[in-house]
C-alpha cells in the first residue's frame, strides 16, 4: 500500500515540476515513481531498500519545502490584506 502512495505522489509532484518547468525535479520525482511503482517491482536486499527509503524522502522533503505555485495558479489563500 505505502508503495502506491509513494508512487502516486512522487508522478504527480513530477508532473507539476513539469508543469513548472523544473526539469530537474520533474526527473528525479519520476525515478522515484519508477522505483516505488508497485506494478514492476525492484527486489533489493533490506540494507539498500533503506538507504533509496532515505534518499526518496530527503528528496521529497527539499521539493515540498522549495515548492512555491506558480502565481495566480495556486491554491493558498489569499494573505494579502487591504
């Protein structure tokens, strides 16, 4: 279950990094999805599936904390006060 959450979120966030033209991040989200896809799994012993566990949530973490929409295309409220 935790691999199709990891892999649904992980094409989505590629796909707006796409959208942004965050080419970069677009690439390293989609091999993300690629790794955590639960249709072709990949078959690694404990030790490594705990360190690409690491790398994919570190990686996770730096795109959500740097991600900011684009504007007027965002779904924040409004904090502007008159």
């Amino acid at each position: 279950m935790l691999r199709c959450v990891v892999c649904a979120i992980s094409l989505y966030a590629a796909a707006e990094a796409a959208n942004e033209k965050r080419q970069g991040w677009a690439v390293a989200l989609t091999v993300i999805g690629i790794v955590f896809n639960p249709l072709v799994q990949f078959h690694m012993q404990r030790g490594s599936w705990s360190m690409v566990d690491a790398m994919a949530m570190l990686t996770m973490l730096v795109y959500a904390a740097s991600y900011a929409p684009a504007e007027g295309g965002g779904s924040a409220p409004d904090t502007q006060r008159f």
